[in-house]
C-alpha cells in the first residue's frame, strides 16, 4: 500500500479480504489515515476482472485455487505465495506439504525475479513473484554459478531475517517476549525455500546441485542478510568475483555491489527496492563468501512484485520505486 | 539528505564539514551508495553564499557564530541547532550554558513552527526551526490553550524519545548495552527545549505559564510521543476538544487529528512528516490528556526544515514530502 | 519457577494446567532443560491441597471460582490475578467486566503488597498479590501522600511497561513487528489497576481521590516506571521528600532510594525485586516528579509472590530472593 | 561484579581501574546500589598481591605487561583478554597488531576451556580466559572433531553476536541508532578468534586446519551463536553425532545437548553458565549443521572465569554459578 501509493501511474487501490470485510484500512494500520480511508472489500471473482493488475497475496495454498480462472481474463496476475514457484509439482507438495496448483496454470506463469527473468516476466498474465530468500540468495549468486567462479555443489547459505519475514498473524515465533532479545534457528534444512533456490541455481544458473541452506530468526522487524560460503575454482580472485557481479549487473537499477570498506549491513536498504552485495576471499582456505541483503518486504515481496508489473505494463522499470533507503 | 533526494525542485546538493572533508558520503553511510557518492567538503564562508538555501545542522553554539554574518548575502538560512530560537537571551545562556547568538540575529530570525508562524517564515532570511519536543508538544496543545479550553497553568508534559534524538556522536546515552530493553528518565525539569515550549505557548497560545516537563529515552531510533495533562476549563467535553484541533487543522497536510478507537504510537508517523494527535478526557477528574506524535527526525527536524524551505521558496509547503510513514 | 528454583526452603514444585496436560515444561521453555523436565499436571482440586503452597497465575476471572473452596483446606492460597484485589465488588465488575468472587472470600484475603500489609499477610490464607503497575505506583507514593507532603488530589500517574505485561498470549500489542521500534499509548484512563491504586492510596495513605493514570507500552520485555506528579505542599523541599521515603524504607531490603546524580532507569532493577524510587522538585512550578521502576514479572508479580509466600510462612523476606540486576 | 555477588566462597571484592579511581562503582552501574557502593581504587601492583584471585578485564595489549610480574606472587591469575591465549606468539602480533606477551609468561599460563583443560586449569598461577566465540565453537565442536566424525577441513562457521560482545567503549559498532534493528556483518575472515580456534581445534581435537569464520552482530544486548557446517564422515548419522557429544559431556553441569524438538535460540542461556549445543545432519548434503549458544558475558566471559576460579582453588565447578536462565 505505501508503495503504491507513491507510484505515478497507479489510479486506483481496491483492497478485498476474505474476512474483514467493511473494516477501514486506516482503522486497522492507523499510518494510513488521510491516504487510504477505504473500507475493505469482500472478494468476488467477477469483480476482480475489472483490474489491470491483481496482487495476491496470502499463505499458501489460496491462490492455487483463487488464481488460475482468472487467467486470461484480462489483469496481470502477481501472486506473492509460492504456489506457482515451483514446476515441479511433487517438489511442492512435498515442501509445502499441500496439494499444488494445476500444473498448467504453473506452466503459464513466469518466475518474477525481474533481473533474471525479465522476457517471460514481460509476456506472461501470471506471475510467481520469488520468495524473500530465494531472491537475496540467487541474484548474488547466479553470475558466480554461470560463470562457474565457484563450486556451487559445496554451496553452503546461511540466512538472517527480521520478523517481519514470519508474517502478519501472532504466534510465537513473533511474540515480542520471545523474540526480543534473542536469537533463534528455525527450520534447519526444511525450508520451503530450498526447492525454489535450488530450481533458480539450475534455470539461470545451468547448475543442479543441492544446497545447504539454514534460516534464522533476528529481532529486528525489516531486512535479510544472506552469507553464502563455497570453494573458489582455481585460480579465480575476489577482484574476478567483483567484476562478474559488476558486469551482470551494470545499469541495472536496484543491485549494488558494494566496495570492500564500506560497512555491510541489513539496514542500508531498510525500504528500499535495493539488493546489496558484497563479496570476500578467504585466501587461507581458498573459499568465497559472498553476503546480500535486501529489505524483506520490498525486494523480497511488494516492491519486487511493483517492479513486476512494472515490466508487464510496459513502464519503467523504476517507477514509483525510488525510495531511499531509511538507515536511522 | 534522504528527504532532499526525494525533492523534485532540488538541483544540487552539497554536504560541508568541519572535521571529515573528503570524506565519500557513502563510505560513512553505505545506503546513499549510487545516490550520493560525493565527498564532503571543507566549510568556506565565500562558497556558502552561493546555494539558495543552507541547512544548518551542528550542535548548539556553533551557529550563532557560523550563521549572522550570512543573513541577507542571499540563501535562506535554516538553522536546526537551538540556537536562534530563544528570543531571550538570558534564556539561552541559562538553559544552554553557552553564549547567545547575537540579539540583533535572533530579532531577524523566524520561528519556524511552519503550522503558526507561515508569514514570519516566509519572509525571514534566518529560520529557526523548531526542538523536536517543542513541536509535537505545541502542536498538539496550542489551538486548546489559544481558545482557553484548558488550564494550562496546571499543564504537566510527560516527553518520550527515541534514541536518535540524543544525535549522532556516541556515548553512554547511546550505546546500544546500556540503552536496549531499558527507559531511562533523563534531564527532569531540566531539559533546554522547556523554554522553548513555554515561549511558543505565550507567542501562540497568548498565555504565559512555566510548564512541568520531563523525557524519556526508549529503546527505539526515531519518534517521539509527548503525553499532555490538564485541568479541563468547565463545561468542555471530549467533543469540544476534538472539534479544536479540526477546526484549527483543517486543510493542513501533515496534521492528523486520530479518531478514538484506533490504535495511537509512534510509528504511526515513521519516516514521514505527519503530526498524529488524540485526545481522551478524563471524566473522574476532569482532566484532558493530549497526545501527539511525530517522527523525531522529519517534522521534528529535516522534515519540517524542508517545509520550511517550500514556504520561504514560494513552493508547495508538501513538496517532496509526501512519505507514506513505514509503519511494520 | 526461575525464582522457586534459586530458593533454599522449596522442595518440590508441581506444575498445573488447564490446557496441556503431559506437555514436558522444559520442551515449551528450553532455558529450564535439565533444571526442570516434569510435565505439566492436569488440575485437580483434591490434589491441590496437598502442598504448603498454591500460586495461581491465571487471566481475570479464573480463580474467582477456582481458589475459594480452597481457602482453609490447608495450602497457602497466592493469587496472581485481579480477581481479589478490590474490596468493592461493584469496583470489579465496572472495571473487569467481570462476575466478582464472592465478597467473603475478598473479605478473608489480604492484599499483597508486603512492605505495606505484612500483618495482615502473615495470617491470611489467602494473598491478593498486587498488580504491576500499582506496586510501582503505591511503593513510591504512599509514605509521601500519608505524610500529606503533596496534594495528592491533584496526582497525575504517567506509567510505562515493558511488553511482557501483556501476557504470554500472542495478540496484535505483542506482535513483534507491530511493537517493536513503537511506542504506544493504551486503555487511556481505562486500565483496570486504577481502582487499585486509589483503593491502595485510601488504604495505605488515608487519604480518597480519583487519579488519573495513563499507560504506555515500550519495545522491551521487562521493565515498569512509573512517573507521577503533585502539587507540592507548602514548605516542602527535594530534601523532605527524600528523607521521608528513606524513613519509611529505612531497613527494608527490596527498597532503594537513589541519589539525584546516578541515571536513573528500568534496567537497574531487571530480573530482581528491587523497586527502586527517585524523587525531583520542579522549583518553577512547585510540583514534585517521583519515578518508581521495578521489574514487572518480578516485584510486579512473581518476586513479590515469593517474598508474601516467605512471610506467610515464617521464612526471612529475602529468602530466595537476593538476585543481582542483570544490567547489561 | 553480579556473579561474584552470588558466589558463596567469595568474602571481599576490590575493583581497580587505571583512569576512573575514586568514582563510587554504584554512580556508574545504579544496578549495584546498595549491594557494592565502594569506590573504584587505583591500581597498586603492590597491594594486587594480596589477593587470593585476581581477575583481568582490560582491551588487548595491557595484561601482556600488567601480569608477568604477578605470577607466583600468590593470586591465581584469570585473565579475560586474549594476550596469553595463542601458543604462538607470531600468530598473535598478526592478528592483534600488538606486541605479544613474554613467551614464558605464555609457557606458564593454562588455556581456560574448562570442560577441556580442567588438569592444566587445576595447576596453573595464570589462565587465559577463552575468548566469546571460541568457547561457543570448541565446545560444540571438539567431540566430534576428535572423533573424525565430519571432515573438518571443510568446517564454515557463521557467528552471530549480541552488542555487547563489542564491549563498553562507545563508538559506531556500539552506538544504538546504528546498530538497532539492523544485522551487520564485520570482520569477515579476519576476527581474532580465528587462531584461537584453529589451535584449539588442534590442542585438543588434534587435528590441524585452517577455518572459514565470519561475525555478524545481532540488534541484542546478550548472547553467540555459532552455526558450524561440515560435511559428514561417511557412515554417521544424526544419532551418532549427537551420541558423541552427550557421551563426552555426560555428567558436565553446564552442557545440554538439546532434543530435536525444542526451539533453540541465545536466550535459553541469557544470564546462565550454560552452553547448549544442537545437531542436525542434512541428508540431501550430507553435511552436519551444529549450532551452539552461549551468553557471551557468563560462559563466554565471566561465568568461565569463575568456572575457572572454582576449579583453579579446589572448589565444586559450579560454586555460584548456578544461575537460571532468564529466558522472558
């Protein structure tokens, strides 16, 4: 909602729910008062053709259903659940542990990491915008793999996120006595992301390998830091790892690899549609690590799925995703 | 910096030091990298005079040496130090400790609570924006005080802070270990902003009280919740007071008079340039209690300079400003 | 349990649920793994008046049924709710929203704030251990309002808590990403201790009047302050003040009075039953601040369970109770 | 200064200081009013004989010169900095950039991993306490090291830090507006403890290896991480891991070898003298993950040292420090 609000060519917001139907939005997130009095509105098939664009976004297994027959019928479909991520189905189902969409509304959908995928992104009516893992993970790793600078089957990434990433419903895993003050692993080896990361590394990256990847949890509301480790190919430099990120990514307006002095740290995208990267050279046991951050709910959700319809519709790439970074 | 990059009638802008010259901007704050890679430059007085507007951002008793010189050699001067803002010297040097701005400076300047003082403003070279406290405490309580509905005689102001409010150089106010998961009571009945408050409640409210303040340091960066206690004059209601603040802010932008039943924080006004207010009287003891937010670091300081700026330019006073708050 | 563990006289402790009979305590609370791996029991009255103690931590309106038939039968009865604290059953009712307990068990319990009601403790059956907030509230307040040295009709209580004063279920005001970085105001002139203070203030202090009493909530777990301001009576000094509260709290362990030069904040007290107490005159106004801060799970609530249980049974006050502040 | 307050063997406590003599120890840390309210003394290479024990906590670079003269003199010597902790007086010049401790003095000194060295600890007039993050990574990683069963050339550990890990000078790591809701890493592959860990990997798991360490500081006052990533051996599973590791540990007070099923996080440990350790091998990978915490201040720090204290004078290992954890 606050971007869309900043950006210039949307004219219009409609919120629908499947449960609160009637409430004001600026009753509920009290920030929004003056700018989004409206009321929520209950969903409704045959109103949502009327859109240009639809944004789903709710847990998984809803738009598995709520999606595909709607295809075609007019709006850009963005859905923010990872129920038309992945394009094998028993990976899915194995992972998510829920019956998967229709494998051929999966198939006409495009996988929504912009840099890397901008074509189908560009054609498709529905896409499947990436999970906030997965795009911290792959956009600093998939020049690295392609050019095959690393030893992607020694990949080893471990993952930082703020609260923010555990989602809008109380429980424990956001209670703030528990949380607060504390630091916490979760999910070791069994995440729902590891398929996704795993599928990008071979699509874009023409690598299959499996990955270790565990999750942890920072009190902080914003931000994930992804430290990625894995074995040089011989001969390879930290200025060789530098130049190919740089290379791959010159012009493109969100990816910034940062210079060695710098400090690196999660809030130096903190609402920003910015990825950040940074890597170093073990020289003592020939490894790379590389680290990327990027603001969970804004390059890891809304604001790549902004950047998303963006590309669909035919805009710039950057409109309405200007935002600085908030650092202090 | 964050603010003037959003602005779109900002052409240039360069940073000056006393202490860091050439120092890279985005070396010291990594999220300006791409956006503001320049580095900083050395303090010269002939140079200063050639930009529209300079902002002043130092500790108290720089700027009453630094600025009067510069009054009417061409940019708008906007001084965020306190500085300019007493009209009483005595005062200054009671509560600051330090030697006066020159009196015949301070009679030059304008006193910039954009909200009451639009015309001093605009025609002032030298503005004095405002204490971070001053301003949600005025704001909130200056249309009640004006129209008599309270005794502010018996006004008691209970003042809570984030950190970034106690600025930018480290110390045990500071550090992270001393000041997480605790509230600290600081500077009761001391702090230099009480003048202040009780200067702008006699120059807009027309009355002239000492006022009891005191502040809290709570574990946050950014915001500031001042909470406002008052007999009530007899026969004004909850209603009465409402209306008030409505009537007086009808119509202006960052003013935001919160219905009952919401929610009412801090964060409600993250990052943007909004002064949330809520009033509640007690009917036991007749009593009003006020309470207004801001984000400490926009509407209490680079916000409403830049405000500033957009009146004393003949722009748009929201120009630029238009920050959806980042409430989660 | 953290405290019954540290303490010399306790024997045995059982644990009781109505909700997860079997669950072991140490899989839902790891921190207690090898110091506490028993299950939790599943509630059964005739069982219950096995022990020598009974502490119920249940939300309002629980044990108003369940403790009564227990009263007599041989335990120790502490309860941890609001259920007996107001003498005025009608009090309850308005402010609980609740059926009361029945006037005679109220009548046979004797309130627990145990530097002010040891008698009365030392003989009841049945101990209403006191709320958070009124235990800051009345500790600091009391010997000054029985000494008439302020006009207490004119208190106005300004109260801070720590997040885990809203309980161990998750909820919107205890979700991480909505409190964190936040700072919110709450049941303004609404929360359910204000009966017990004044009742407090009456009993204690001899003196009836309305107060009025606001609370906030700050991002961090532990912690209450309370800060409260009066008129000043006439010809009453910082000095009188202070030396008051050290009279009344002359030899009492749990009780310090600190000087005008140390900080003052919540952290000096955390995890301990200190509640620490400071005193300032506002000479411009004539009015006194007196700040309180206790840690609320334990002065607030389980130390002060402890230290009523060690009186009622005849231990030393401090028996099991001589924890250190845990301050960074 | 809290956990020698506890400790029941301990008759006197003397605090010295090079720069702050005089100030009452209480104005600095109010926490320890009424409980330690001496003044800091100056320090008296004379008078620090006369002590039983003597605890060091000073930034690299003092003891090296402060202790040798001490030794024999009487006290048994504990101390916290890393100057007599690396064997190899060419490693510490590298990676402190300071002159190293006299090699005899080194020679003289046992390492102070209790749960390792406890014989060499017993005997020794000085011991180098371990540093935070060696503690953590050693001990959950020593077993099974010297039991081949991963492959420890391979072994990438990504640590985590509470903000006070960075100690109690203020500055940009520490200051709060920078730190809070932020996750920085710093120091990537260039932290101290590297060869304090490879030595110790070597001393007591014998095997010899270069490893790959990176530090991230966490927005949290206490508590390590350690996450550790190793390919398997082949033929171990999970249970023989985690066998490995009770076996070894089996009867030590202060290591819990956690079950699969709880959460593990830093603050199961805040305030206590506990190392936890969890495993879990990934079978897609067949690589081990081992994560460890530790409160950097007790076990990483203090608690350690008192643990070596304890053993060092013939007393019971866990002598005052059988602290809960303060886990809300």
């Amino acid at each position: 909602m606050r971007l869309l609000h900043h950006h210039p060519e949307v004219q219009k917001i409609d919120l629908y729910t499947s449960s609160e139907e009637g409430t004001l939005f600026s009753m509920k997130y009290p920030h929004t008062t003056k700018l989004y009095d409206q009321p929520l509105l209950k969903i409704d098939q045959a109103q949502l053709t009327n859109y240009d664009v639809l944004f789903a976004s709710t847990p998984a297994g809803v738009t598995s259903r709520l999606l595909p027959p709607l295809i075609g019928k007019g709006p850009k479909l963005i859905d923010l659940s990872g129920d038309f991520r992945l394009n094998n189905v028993a990976d899915y189902e194995l992972w998510y542990k829920k019956t998967s969409a229709p494998i051929k509304a999966i198939e006409q959908s495009a996988y929504g990491l912009t840099e890397w995928n901008m074509e189908a992104i560009r054609q498709a009516d529905l896409i499947a915008n990436p999970g906030c893992y997965p795009t911290a993970v792959l956009l600093s790793l998939l020049p690295i793999i392609k050019e095959r600078l690393i030893d992607a089957s020694g990949l080893i990434i471990d993952a930082k996120s703020g609260v923010s990433g555990a989602g809008n419903t109380p429980g424990p895993m956001t209670h703030f006595s528990e949380t607060n003050e504390n630091l916490t692993i979760y999910k070791i080896h069994q995440h729902q992301h590891i398929p996704e990361i795993e599928q990008g590394i071979e699509q874009f990256g023409n690598y299959k390998t499996p990955v270790t990847f565990t999750t942890h949890l920072v009190p902080m509301t914003r931000g994930i830091m992804t430290t990625s480790y894995a074995p040089l190919t011989k001969g390879v430099t930290e200025e060789v790892l530098i130049d190919c990120l740089k290379d791959y990514y010159d012009g493109r307006p969100f990816i910034r690899v940062m210079p060695e002095s710098a400090k690196f740290s999660t809030k130096q995208v903190y609402g920003s549609n910015f990825c950040d990267m940074h890597v170093k050279v073990d020289p003592r046991t020939n490894r790379a690590t590389i680290v990327s951050v990027i603001d969970n709910l804004v390059k890891g959700a809304a604001g790549q799925a902004i950047q998303n319809m963006n590309v669909a519709s035919g805009l710039e790439e950057t409109t309405g995703l200007n935002q600085v970074p908030l650092f202090i």
